[in-house]
C-alpha cells in the first residue's frame, strides 16, 4: 500500500511539474496607483482646484461645400509667410479662409440670367395687360379674355419673385465661400488644409477671447451657498508662480453636475497680457467656505467606482498583499460630501488602507496588480 501511495504521489508530482511548458501564462497585472488613506484635515476644507478656459470660444465653421482654396497668411518668425495657426491673433471680421468659388459664382449667373428672362416675360404680360384693360372697358374683349391675361401677369410677377428669391440664396452662398473671425482674439486651433473637402457646419477654426478668462471648478452643496456673484476671489497658478490673480464669481451654477454631484462656479480673471492660457490650473481657498462633515476619509473622486452587483452603490478597489503578490480587493463605501475635488469616505476604508486611484476602472475583485508611482 505504502509503495503505491508513494508511485501515486511521485506520479502526480511529476506530472504538475512536467507541463508546466503547457500551462497557459498568468494574466499580465494592471498598473496602478495607490493612495494611503489618512484622516480629513479640516484645514483644506476650502481649497479648490480650478481650470482656465476663456471667458468666449467660439467654433467657425463654412455654411457651403466645397475644396478649401485658400488659408490666411500671415507673417512667421522666419520672416516667411505661412498659413495661420493656433496661438495667432486675429481681428473682428478678419479673413480666415475661403473655398473654391466657381461653382457658386455659376451659380449666381444663372440665377441673374433667369432673373432678366423672367422680368422680359413679366413686362411683355404687363403690356397685354395694360391693352386688355382698355379693351374691357370699351366692351371690346369679353371679361374672361381679360380674367386670363391678368392671371398670366400674376403667374409672371410670381416667377420674377422666385427668381430674386433664388439669386439672393445663390448670392448669399457665394457669400459663405469665405470665412470670417467672428470676434477679437487668439486662435485657439485650425483644422483645414488647403486642398481639403469641407462640408457646411464644418468646424475650420476655433476662436477665443482671451482677455478675460474664467477659472471653473466644484463645489459641495454645503459650500455652494456662500457663493454670490460678485464676489471677489484670488487665485494662484502654477504657470505664474508667486503672482496672485484676482478676480470675480460670475457664474454659479443652479443645478449640480449630475455625475460628480457638484455646482461648477466660474471666476473670471482679466488676463489683458495673456499670461494665463487655456487649459491652465489655478488653485484657490473659498473665503467663508462652510466646513464640511468631519468624515473618516477623502479620496479623489477617480478612485470612486460601481460595484458590479450594485449599480446604485459605490465602492474602492484597495491593495491587499498575499504573499509576493499584490491583489485588488472591491471594498463597498459609504459617501458624504464633495470637498475640492476630492469626496468625503464616511466608512468602508480605514486609516492606512492603499486605494486604488489610476487604474481603478481597469481592474476587478481578486486581479493581480502592480504599483507604480
């Protein structure tokens, strides 16, 4: 019995070990990055984290079809001409680019030509009926002769109308072959090249007034309140570090955002010499901010994800170590309110937990991970 336990067990051994060749490769473990959890410090509880966008952007599109025939040029810091680009100036009613126009001046001559013919026509019945009025009234032509030439007049003054009509439209798309910046400003992007087919409503150029910008960021329900328009706040950048930027709230916002569950509130900052750019971020403490709940937690909001088998609930992924290896743990969390741009955890994680931050949405209960910085 002992030598066929044995024979059994050196059998199994060697088979495990003999394909291994065979076995398939664990799965490659997901990147990510993991955040400490520590306790809320009530002290940060008005510090917000605000992007720059200009105060007005507009999109330029063509209103016609066509092939883009040229593009504005303007000097370069070669000295050479070239096309104009992102980050170029450009006025009111300046000339940002144009298709060709053959067709559409076509177009309008046709719609001249059918014009001229249509008030020929309509002067020629005018005439007829000019004699069959007289006519009429010496009892010479019976009234149904006189019914038919007037209605011939009517039927002529309406085709001369039809043809104005189309000879304004083909005048005004002759119009649209160019393109126009709609306002003073910076152009913020350009998405043609000569040669390309355009279609109308599409976007050629992105034009932004860039004078003034507003730094736009979220905030609670609780803190929403203290916030008026009006009211002056400063505002620091790390692009222009040391300089404080003062501006006003002109924008809070009646409803909240229905994914974050916070109220967007602008603050516009002049910006005369353009040292502030899009996309830039500010950071700023809300005066009299409302201190929120104390909570057991803050975390980003990118570390909040759905549980799979509750789509109502939210939850955590956190790094539990087994072993050599590092697991991704769904742990279900219970949340209070927006702080910044992080929200209070008010259980479901503890003080020293390592959370889930980039790559939260990428991994699932029990993956494989690997941290990096």
């Amino acid at each position: 019995m002992r030598v066929r336990l044995n024979t059994s067990l050196a059998l199994l051994v060697a088979g495990t070990f003999g394909c291994g060749n065979n076995s398939a490769p664990p799965p490659d473990r997901v990147a990510v990055t993991v955040l400490t959890v520590r306790a809320a410090d009530e002290s940060n509880s008005g510090a917000f984290t605000a992007s720059f966008q200009p105060y007005e952007q507009v999109a330029v599109a063509f209103q016609v079809s066509g092939y883009i025939d040229s593009i504005s040029q303007v000097r370069g810091a070669n000295g050479r001409a070239r096309d104009l680009q992102g980050g170029d100036p450009v006025k009111l009613h300046e000339l940002l680019a144009t298709v060709k126009s053959g067709t559409y001046e076509a177009q309008v001559d046709q719609s001249e030509s059918a014009l001229a013919g249509a008030r020929v026509a309509r002067d020629k019945v005018k005439r007829d009926l000019d004699r069959d009025t007289q006519l009429l009234d010496q009892h010479v032509i019976a009234q149904a002769t006189f019914d038919a030439a007037k209605q011939q007049y009517q039927s002529a003054q309406s085709e001369v109308a039809q043809s104005q009509a189309a000879l304004k439209e083909a005048q005004i798309n002759l119009e649209h072959c160019k393109v126009y910046s709609p306002i003073d400003g910076v152009l913020l992007e350009r998405s043609i090249e000569v040669g390309a087919l355009v279609e109308p409503g599409t976007v050629s150029f992105k034009v932004a007034d860039t004078a003034e910008m507003k730094a736009v960021f979220g905030v609670s329900d609780i803190q929403v309140g203290s916030l008026k328009e009006g009211q002056s706040q400063t505002l620091t950048a790390e692009a222009i570090p040391g300089v404080p930027l003062t501006g006003k709230i002109t924008r809070v916002a009646p409803n909240a955002d229905p994914t974050t569950r916070t109220f967007d509130v602008e603050v516009t900052v002049p910006n005369k010499d353009g040292r502030i750019r899009s996309g830039s971020v500010a950071s700023l403490n809300i005066a009299g901010a409302v201190a929120p709940v104390a909570a057991d937690a803050r975390l980003p909001l990118d570390a909040i994800v759905r549980p799979p088998d509750g789509p109502d609930e939210f939850a955590v992924y956190v790094v539990q170590e087994q072993g050599d290896r590092a697991l991704a743990r769904l742990r279900k969390v219970r949340l209070g309110g927006i702080v910044g741009n992080d929200i209070e955890v008010l259980s479901g994680v503890r003080n020293g937990d390592r959370v889930i931050m980039r790559g939260a949405t990428m991994v699932t209960d029990g993956a494989e991970v690997r941290i990096i910085p």
